[in-house]
C-alpha cells in the first residue's frame, strides 16, 4: 500500500443478536470508538452506517490521513481495550480497508458532507479483468455522480486485503440517483451495492494538523 495515501476502513458489522437494545450499545461501543481515533495522529472522520431494513447490519466508515497514521492506531493495544473489545462481544466483523484512489465532493459543517444516505458498492474484479480499466471506470462513474444533485462526498477504495477488491463509498441526499450510476452491471467485475442510513458522524477534521476537532 502506498503509505502516503489516504486510507478509508470498511467495517461491515452484523449484531448477533438484532434487536432495539443491542443496536443502541453497538451506537454507545461506537461512540467509544469514535473518542479513541480522535486521539490519534492522522484520523480525519469516521461514520456509523445502519441498514433501513435490519438493526443488525452496521458499518463503520473510517478515514485517514495515510496509511502510516491508521497501522499507528490500530497496531496500539489500546486500540483493542479502548476501541474494539465492546464492538467485537456485540458483533461479527468482516473489516476492509484500502488507499482512496479518487474522491469528489466534501465539506460541509459536519465533515461528511451532507446526505442522510450512504451508499456502498463493492465490485470484485473477475478473472481475465483489468483492473486499470476497471479502476478508471469507476473513477470516471464517481465523477459523474458527484455532478448530480444531492451528492455530498465519495470515494473509491482499493482493498489492500483482497486483490481485485473495490469499494465506491457516496453520501448522498438521493440514494436511488447514486444507486443508478455507481452499479451498473459490468463485464469484468461483479458487484454488490447496500444503502444505509447514517446514524452517527464525527466532527470536521482540524485543518491545521489532520486530527479531528473535539
């Protein structure tokens, strides 16, 4: 991975046990999380996603200043004790994370640039693919839906985990206008596409060292 990136983790969460009470501690373990990253060099700002369909299904969104300041975080023991340990008891996890390749849109008073919606779309490249073609496709089609209206802010991903993995991350006003132009089928690449609601968002980051405002 290029250590100079910037690196976005996806955390795909499933309670194990789906119901009002747990979905409000995995918010509270959430919380928790959120205040440790905040105290680390080079965290930019994190998301709690929910499925409108299921209280078990949770994503967490982090974003950071390179990949040198996310291995810092994480490698701590604290990272475990402080961040982890609660989200882990409530939850499965099945965790990603790579280098953004293009991004578009931002800003806004609460760092995540505005939208309700997050829309999530994870293409698999299949044998035989390009991934340069690939990975200019979908920079091209984030172009495009940053050009329509209720975009907020997007991101492509390189899984460093899987080869040939890619995630397309949009916030948006419009879920159903971002669902239409970020997953359509492809020749050379599988994909699954997942809309959630944003639950819970960090503060802007802080301009002078990358860190987020508290």
């Amino acid at each position: 991975m290029n250590e100079t990136a910037p690196v976005v983790v996806v955390a795909h969460f499933e309670l194990a046990d789906a119901c009002e009470q747990n979905a409000d501690a995995f918010e509270k373990a959430f919380a928790q999380y959120w205040d440790y990253c905040a105290d680390q060099e080079g965290f930019l700002r994190a998301l709690l996603l929910r499925s409108p369909d299921s209280l078990g299904s949770q994503v967490i969104l982090t974003e950071w200043r390179d990949a040198l300041a996310y291995k810092a975080a994480v490698s701590s023991p604290a990272f475990y004790v402080c961040a982890g340990a609660e989200l882990l008891d409530l939850a499965d996890l099945d965790n990603d994370h790579g280098k953004v390749l293009a991004a578009a849109g931002g800003g806004g008073q609460d760092g995540g640039g505005g939208g309700p919606r997050c829309v999530l779309t994870t293409y698999t490249l299949r044998e035989g693919g390009a991934a340069g073609e690939l990975e200019r496709a979908l920079g091209a089609e984030l172009g495009d839906a940053a050009r329509q209206p209720g975009f907020g802010r997007g991101s492509v991903i390189a899984s460093a985990r899987r080869a040939g993995r890619y995630t397309t991350v949009v916030r948006t006003e419009d879920a159903a206008r971002a669902v239409a132009r970020l997953s359509a089928a492809r020749a050379d690449a599988d994909h699954v596409t997942r809309v959630y609601d944003v639950i819970a968002q960090s503060p802007a980051p802080a301009a002078e060292n990358g860190t987020a405002a508290r």
